[in-house]
C-alpha cells in the first residue's frame, strides 16, 4: 500500500455518535503501553499522527484515520491502565463494546499484545470477550525488536497458548523501531479489502 493520504478525520468521546462511513475500517485495540500509536504510525508511514505518550491511557476516544480515501483505521482507547478510575475504564470498554456492535464497515480487528510477556488477565479477557461476540481478531506482537531472534517462536507460542489461539489464528510480530511485520500486515488489510486481487489482475 503507497500511503498518499492520512487525516484524523472523526475523533469520537465517550457521547459523540459514531460516524457511518461507507469505507472498510479496520480496528486496533490493546493495552495502553503495548506500542499501539508507534504501530499505527509505523504502518501509515507519518512519524507523530497518532499521538505517542509516554504516560499510558493518554487515547481516552476512538480516533478514525482515513487512509487513502480508501480505507479507515480505528484506534481504540487503551484499556488496563491502572491510574484510571474504575468507572472511567467502564466507560472505555463501553466506548470500544459499542463501536465494535455497532460498526458496518469493520473488516477487522487488530489485538495487540507485547511480544515480551506472556498475555496478561486484560489481554486474555479482551481476546475472550471479542470471540465471544463472534470476532477473530488477529494478533500484533509489538516490540520484537526488544528480545533476541532465537526467543521469537518460543514467545510466539507463549501467546498463542496464552490466549488459547486455535491453530489457524493469525499472529504478526512487528517492531516499530525496524518495521519489521508492516509489509506483512498491510498484505493482510489489502487482502480484506481486495486490493491485493485487483493489484494482481492488474499485472
């Protein structure tokens, strides 16, 4: 995918209508400190569009980026930030349980989750809840460059058996740093959307 267009286009709080866009969306959830802004830029090629904070749960809303005119990504408010009142973090999980019902165009959904640590309670209770209500999200692996290559499959197989991933269930390592997994990932969302069956009867 050649990114020729990148906009913040809806931001939406915690009272604000979700927007009916008629473009595949695809959505990114994750813990507040798993990397999920560095991903986002790191995939649309722009060094500081979705904001990176040092202070975890700094994504309080759903922020719709349109790529291309073509296509949306959703960030998702971070969840599992313990500084954040409990009646806050309910209002968060609403926020994504809402969007993520109520979406027409959603494609997919992106579960992040650090490549260093086996999957922590939030984690493993975002991925059941969203299978339950009938998703497959797909997995992100983020900070592979923070662990030494000989460890990448054994923490590969660290989440999938932590998550209870069954065998066919997609998981993508990717670094932010070195990029590494974006090619593969953007293969994947063109894949979703079709893209990738009109590039090849193209050639």
């Amino acid at each position: 995918m050649i990114i020729r267009s990148v906009e913040l286009e809806t931001v939406c709080g915690i009272t604000s209508k979700l927007p009916e866009n008629d473009r595949p969306e695809f959505a990114f959830a994750g813990k507040s400190n798993v990397g999920k802004s560095s991903l986002i830029n790191g995939l649309m090629n722009r060094k500081a569009l979705a904001r990176t904070s040092s202070q975890p749960g700094k994504t309080q809303t759903i922020n719709f980026y349109n790529i291309n005119g073509e296509l949306y990504y959703v960030d998702l408010p971070g969840y599992g930030y313990a500084k954040v009142p409990l009646a806050e973090k309910q209002k968060w999980g609403k926020m994504i349980e809402n969007y993520l019902h109520r979406s027409k165009m959603l494609k997919c959904v992106f579960l992040l989750v650090d490549i260093r640590h086996e999957p922590s309670a939030n984690d493993k209770m975002m991925y059941d809840w969203m299978v339950h209500n009938g998703f497959r999200p797909v997995i992100i692996a983020t900070k592979l460059d923070k662990i030494n290559r000989s460890q990448v499959q054994k923490q590969i197989k660290l989440i999938r058996t932590g998550l209870g991933m069954e065998k066919n269930d997609l998981l993508f390592p990717f670094s932010a740093q070195t990029k590494q997994g974006r090619e593969e990932i953007w293969a994947y969302i063109d894949e979703l959307t079709g893209k990738a069956k009109e590039e090849q009867e193209a050639h």
